[in-house]
C-alpha cells in the first residue's frame, strides 16, 4: 500500500466540505456507500475518467495511517487496482496537503505540481 491517499473534488465539492467538519463525501460517494480516494499513482487516471469536464478540481492528501482498518479500505475497482475507500465521514480540513489544480492551455491538469508518493 502507500502511505497517502488522494481527494479530488470539484469546486462546489470543495466549497460544501470545508464548511462542514463531518463531510460524508459527494453524491457519487453517498450512491456507493463509501468516500472514494486514490493514490498518488491513480490520481491522474481518475481526474481524467471523472472529472475531465471539470475546469478546476480540488486535491487533498491524507495519511493512511490516520484511520482504522474498520473504516479505510483497500478495494479492487478499476482494472482491478486497489483503492483507498473510506467508510465514514471525515474532516476535510485534516489533510496534510492541498492542492487546487485547473486546467493548462492544453485542457488538461498538470499533476506534476504535486510531488510523488514518499
């Protein structure tokens, strides 16, 4: 596993969590029962799938070791990569970095702003 794991949220995403101190995750997050994150390595991969239509996302990064193996899970998903998905709310604010990304003159996000998994 790693030891970080990755939010993105949309702009509205973003504002509605940092107003709160229990964010229970988007509506895609309440559907599936759990809050999804990624790692470092799937963080590009999911912005494309998911939120390509989107000018300006917002990611946060968390460690791991921060929650319980009853509420954090490692789960297949796409390709059959395993993902971080947190069953519980959780503190937006608590994250140990922030990044706001938008779009290049190419349409899309530059993701070399944020470091590697260390």
């Amino acid at each position: 596993m790693t030891d970080y794991m990755y939010k993105i949220l949309r702009a509205h995403e973003w504002e509605e969590a940092v107003s709160m101190t229990s964010y229970r995750g988007s509506q895609d997050d309440t559907r599936d029962g759990f809050i999804h994150f990624s790692t470092r390595a799937q963080l590009e991969a999911t912005a494309t799938k998911y939120f390509s239509n989107e000018p300006l996302i917002h990611i946060t990064q968390y460690k791991c070791e921060n929650y319980s193996p009853e509420l954090l899970r490692w789960e297949k998903s796409r390709n059959g990569d395993l993902f971080p998905h947190l069953y519980g709310p959780i503190n937006i604010s608590r994250y140990t970095n922030h990044w706001r990304l938008t779009k290049t003159e190419f349409g899309i996000f530059d993701f070399t702003v944020l470091p590697e998994d260390y």
